[in-house]
C-alpha cells in the first residue's frame, strides 16, 4: 500500500510539468537517463505486432523516433516514426512483461502515464497503472539489444525532442553514401584509391555505386573518386583486362571469369557517358570486343567461365551484363550493332534462363554439344540476375519499343518483389554480410530506378522508397550499413556477433546504392509546376552546390551549375507531363556568368539529346562596366507547341569552346507565349477583330480575364493594350 501512495504522489506532482513538455503530435526520442546515448527504437526496424522494444546505442533514425499521441483518457500512445507501430505490453499487466509493438488500435495496451521523475524536467516515468501497483517501462541492461519490459520499480527515461524523418532526404542520402567513404575509402596516392583493400568484380560494382551517386546527385566528389579507384585500377591492371594480376598491389581475375570483366566494361562505358570522356567508351568498346570475341558461343549466348569445365555452359552473370554493355556503347558510340549484339543474345537469355510465365531469372546450365539442348543446371533466382535482366529489357524497350521488352520487365519486378522481398516490400534475400552475394542487392537497386524513370512505374518508385529507409534505419552511428538490412548493423562491427561486417566495403556498397537509387522526386512531373534543376534523372557533366549568395535571399535549397558546356553537358529530366494542354513557352530561374565574355546557350530538346530542339534560350554575361547580377532572374523564350508526356533535356552549350558558369536553379513551362502574339483570333492577320477580343476581355472580371491579353504586361488589360493592336496594324 505505501509502494502504491508514493506512486500516486509522484503522479499528481508531476503532472503539471508533464503538460507543458510532453505534447501532443511532439516526436521524442526516449534514451537512457544515464548519459550513455542510447535509446529505444523497434528491434532492427521492424515492421508489424510483437516486435521487441530495445535498447540501441543512438543512430538518428527514424526507428528511435516516437510521436507523442494523446488519448481520450489523459495518458499517451508512444507512436515508433518508422514503423507506425506503438509500445505496448506483450500481454497481461504484470511483473516482466515484454514491451513490444502493438497497432496504434490496441488502445488499452498502449497507452502510458508520462510524468516528469521529481527534481528533474528532462527526466520522465512512462508506466501503466494498475489497481495496486504501476508498472514502468524499463531496461534489462543497457547494453545495444537488450529488450525492455514493464516492471513496478520505478525507471526513468530521458524524453528529447527531435525532427521526425518521415521521408527519405538528400541529406539522408548524403549521410549514407559519405559515411561508407569516410570508412572505406583508402587513399593509396594523392590521385589513386582503393575501397578496402581492393581486387576483383565487387571494385566494378563500388565504382558503378559511385556513378550512380554522380548521376543522380551531380556532386563531383562521388566521380571524383570513381577517377581514383579507376586509376588505381589501371595502373596495375592497364587498360586491357583479359589477364591475371596477383599481386600485393592488386588482385584481378580476368584471365578466367568474363563476367568480372563485363562489369568493369559496364562502369567504365557508363562513366564515359556521364561524364562525355571518350577514353572511358573507347577502353569500355576494346574490352567488350575482347570478351565478346572471346566468350560468345556457338549458340549465341555467353560464357562464363573460360576453364575446361565450363566451356559449355551459360550464365545469366554473364549474359545479362554483356547485353547492358552493348547497348551502353551504343548508346555511346551510335554504332547500331551493338545494339543487334544485345537484342541477339537476349532472345537467346530469354529462351534458356528466363521464365516468360513467372518472371524469374535462373542462374545458369549447360550446352549439350551433340544434341545442342541447353539444360537448366541452377534454377537459383537471384537479385543480381533479376536486376541486370530487367536493366537489359528496358535499355531495349528504349531503343525498339518492342512489347516483349517492356512485359518482360514488369514480369520481373512484379517476381522481384513477390519472391525475393518480405511482405512490406523490402528485400530479404542475402542476409550475409560477405563474400560475393552481399554485394548482389546493390546491382539490383540500380536497374530498378532505370525500369521506374524510363517506363515511369510510379509504384515501384515506392518500393525504392522503402529499401532506402529500411536500409538507412538499419544502419550504425557511423551512417553506414551491411548488406543484410533486415538487421540493424552492430556498433562492434559485427553480424549476429560472429561475422565481420566493417570490412567489407562492397557489402556496405549495397545500402548507398539503394539511398543513391531513389529518386527524390515523384515519378511523372507536371510540366507547369516548377522543376528544380538539380533534380534530374540522369544527366553529363553537371556539377551540384549550394547558392549561399541565392540561400541568403530566397531561402531555397539545391543550385544546379553546369561545367564543360562545351561538350555538350546537359541534364534529363523523365516523364514531364504537358497533358493535353499546349505548351507554347518555357521560364528559366538562373544566374548568369560572373566572367565577362562567357556568353552561352541553352538548348532544350526532348526526348533524347539530339531530339526536337523546340527551344534556344541565349544567357549574357556581364560587358565591360557593367555590375554582375548577384540574384537569381527569369529568361523567358517560346517552345516549338508541346503536348504529352515527354523527357526534357536542358544541353548547355559554349559557343566559345569555354567552360560555362551560369547557374540554372528551375525552370517551368506555360500554356502563354512568351512573347505576346498581336493576332489575338489566330486567322493569320493583326485587325480589328483581335481589338473587339481585347474589348470583350475588359467587360469580364478582372479576376477571369485572360492575362494572355494583358499586352504590355502592367497587370490589367486596357485600352493600353488596344493601343498596341492599333500599332501593330499600322506597320
């Protein structure tokens, strides 16, 4: 009975300081009162009822986030950000009861008294009361894992407020992809690095990463060290890469496996491309031709292996990536046979180790070389073979728009998810954190953003949203995270206390790739809602910073520079949606050059660099004497008329053959011309009927009139504006 009154006094002296700092819709992270930096989160981010509630060394995720949600009764749900899921008891009110999720519905199980601990205003109880006793949310241990339960000896915890995560952020994406450089990366001269210690296919695979940090952010600090990984690459294994290098230095297979090959030629000929360096496609075309020449067989498919025993058989490691590569140099060179070579070898792909019913993509088998029947040996389906056949089917829709393509690639998303995810859509194969296959997920992450931009699959955009929190919820103080991303990285470095994980760069490289690989912006895009510039889907050449001068005035975020112009730099942007409206103009926010002389241009095409030019906007830089522009100003240009869905490229150009320096923050489309046309009517004549539509327009409302009619642009239309008319009429 005296346990119960001081209980009870404790509440009702605490309550009113409780009011004041727990609120309603507040987020919370609730950590240890000891000052060890540790908090609750759901036991490795787990979604659904009955998971535990742990201790975790703090991570800034959002699975240590919990919303403050009042009920009808006085007390608090304590709502996990990530999850959507509550803490609750595991069953009845009693002595140890496990704390676990519960849905937000299960009401009486969830809700809690908060009241500060006496003495303190950071320091809070959070229990359930009971007719002779209340029971405390409480630790076992403090240690990273320990479960937590409810117990009627008083614990306190430490409420601290904080922002909720709710969605993934550039900044988020930062975090990841410069926390596994700041571990890994290992500088071996001022201009060459490995990651780790570097050696075999998993570098091809930390370097594609690194492109599609570069293709999707424009930060040049992610190509920068793809140039430092390539060099040190090249410097021990040269330029040609059938060989076998084993050394201190440096270890490559090349000699036997021609898949460790292909994926190097796959980031060597995508970094051409990125970054308009035609060394990169001519080394990348070399050793294709080289592998190709070497592992294409009689039947039409690829080899896998050059040693005795595998001469017959095909793999889709090897089948897949060769038909990604060939259509990159295509892409890159213009040479259609290339392209032939990959639409050949996937029919031969799809009619030996693809499931045209199921979706799935089996791993390898053989050639029987009397009978020339091609036996499944593997039927494994893996995400890197789901990842790479569906890149393949989509590079191929692209350039022939052939049906099969695109059902095969919806074929194998729609089993991608069904067979190698768990039930919230993340992806549960390869719970291992070495060796090849904990590299596997991150291929997969990259082919599904191609498949979500080019076929513009707005719900798989969701899906990448998923992996990249899951992934970033589950990783360490340190931002960086395993491959098995159902489980919350350890603090110690270690998977499920036994296997090391913090030395295993290309492990690691799987959660930056799905960070990296999830577009920040919807999916389809309205062409009259205003685009921000860094916000492409693929581009060359483009570097991203931060505007301080432009921060300071307007408060927004990301400014998008161009550099190199010349070579015809330029950013795409997918799936931006005229409807069937016309658009006539186009508005571009931008910052001329600070260099006298560095006039340029700005072509915009759409869908493809060399596609309809339906637009040329000429951007000055300042003449001699003149002040530069220090703020952001709009240019304006007419669009040859525009309807539909389409793909806009902005390409810079440099008339002079110098790097450009302007800066393009957004740009918008508009169904108004941007220049007023005087033949109001559209029947080929400036007369006096476009002066009556002008008379009509000034009987309406001011707030219906057309402002397309507002000729001399001083926001009313007016016989000012039938002046003009009268004007035109006379020339």
């Amino acid at each position: 009975m005296k346990r119960n009154i001081i209980s009870l006094l404790l509440s009702l002296t605490a309550t009113v300081g409780m009011s004041a700092a727990v609120e309603s819709g507040n987020v919370y992270k609730i950590a240890l009162s000891d000052g060890t930096d540790k908090s609750l989160m759901v036991s490795n981010s787990t979604f659904g009822n009955g998971i535990d509630i742990v201790v975790w060394t703090e991570t800034d995720v959002p699975s240590q986030q919990w919303e403050a949600v009042a009920t009808n009764d006085g007390g608090f749900q304590l709502k996990n950000v990530y999850t959507g899921t509550c803490i609750g008891r595991a069953g009845a009110l009693k002595e140890n009861i496990a704390a676990r999720t519960l849905a937000a519905g299960s009401v009486s199980r969830t809700t809690w008294n908060i009241v500060q601990a006496e003495g303190s205003t950071t320091d809070y109880l959070i229990y359930m009361p009971a007719d002779t006793a209340n029971f405390y949310l409480s630790a076992k241990a403090t240690t990273d894992g320990q479960t937590t339960m409810l117990s009627t000896t008083p614990y306190t915890w430490t409420l601290i407020p904080t922002t909720p995560k709710t969605t993934f952020t550039r900044a988020m994406q930062a975090e990841m992809a410069d926390g596994w450089l700041t571990k890994f990366l290992n500088m071996r001269t001022e201009t060459t690095a490995t990651m780790g210690n570097g050696g075999g296919w998993g570098d091809a695979e930390m370097m594609e990463t690194l492109l599609d940090a570069y293709e999707t952010t424009g930060n040049r600090t992610y190509i920068d060290t793809f140039k430092y990984l390539y060099d040190y690459f090249t410097r021990y294994v040269g330029t040609t890469w059938n060989k076998l290098v084993y050394n201190d230095n440096y270890k490559w297979y090349g000699h036997e496996f021609n898949d460790d090959v292909m994926w190097m030629i796959l980031a060597v000929s995508r970094a051409g491309m990125l970054t308009g360096t035609k060394r990169y496609t001519r080394i990348a075309k070399n050793n294709f031709d080289i592998i190709y020449n070497r592992a294409i067989q009689q039947w039409g498919t690829m080899r896998w292996k050059e040693s005795d025993d595998t001469k017959n058989g095909s793999n889709s490691c090897i089948n897949c990536p060769t038909i990604i590569a060939a259509c990159y140099i295509a892409m890159a060179t213009g040479d259609e046979s290339y392209y032939e070579k990959a639409r050949s070898l996937y029919d031969k792909q799809s009619e030996i180790l693809f499931n045209a019913s199921t979706g799935q993509v089996y791993d390898s088998g053989s050639w029987d070389t009397s009978t020339g029947k091609f036996t499944i040996g593997n039927y494994w389906v893996s995400t890197y073979n789901q990842g790479t056949m569906l890149g393949a089917a989509v590079l191929l829709y692209d350039h022939y728009k052939t049906g099969k393509y695109k059902k095969h690639a919806d074929l194998i998303m729609n089993r991608t998810v069904s067979e190698l995810c768990n039930t919230y859509g993340i992806v549960k194969a390869c719970q291992e954190v070495e060796g090849d296959r904990c590299g596997f997920k991150g291929i997969l992450m990259r082919y599904v953003r191609r498949y979500v931009t080019d076929l513009a699959k707005s719900q798989r955009h969701e899906w990448l949203l998923k992996n990249a929190m899951h992934a970033y919820s589950n990783s360490n103080s340190k931002h960086y995270a395993h491959s098995a991303w159902l489980t919350k990285s350890a603090e110690n470095g270690l998977f499920e206390n036994k296997t090391r994980y913090d030395n295993q760069p290309f492990g690691c490289s799987t959660a930056v790739s799905a960070a990296v690989n999830y577009p920040m912006h919807q999916t389809i895009r309205s062409a009259y809602q205003s685009i921000e510039a860094e916000e492409f889907d693929r581009h060359q050449g483009m570097s991203v910073d931060r505007d301080e001068a432009f921060l300071s005035q307007s408060g927004t975020g990301v400014t998008c520079y161009s550099y190199q112009a010349i070579t015809g730099d330029h950013a795409e942007y997918c799936n931006i949606d005229f409807g069937t409206d016309i658009a006539r103009s186009i508005t571009i926010n931008i910052l001329p050059s600070p260099i006298e002389g560095k006039e340029g241009k700005i072509e915009i095409h759409t869908d493809s660099i060399d596609g309809q030019l339906i637009a040329t906007l000429d951007i000055a830089s300042p003449t001699t004497g003149e002040e530069q522009e220090t703020t952001y100003s709009q240019i304006k240009a007419d669009i040859t008329p525009t309807s539909g869905q389409k793909n806009i490229f902005l390409v810079f150009i440099s008339p002079t053959g110098d790097k450009l320096s302007f800066a393009v923050d957004s740009f918008t489309f508009s169904t108004s011309p941007a220049t007023p046309t005087y033949d109001l009517n559209g029947d080929g004549k400036v007369s006096t009927a476009d002066i009556q539509i002008i008379i009509n327009e000034m009987k309406r409302p001011q707030e219906e009139q057309n402002p397309a009619y507002d000729l001399n642009a001083d926001g009313k239309i007016s016989t000012a504006d039938i002046q003009i008319i009268i004007n035109e009429m006379k020339k």
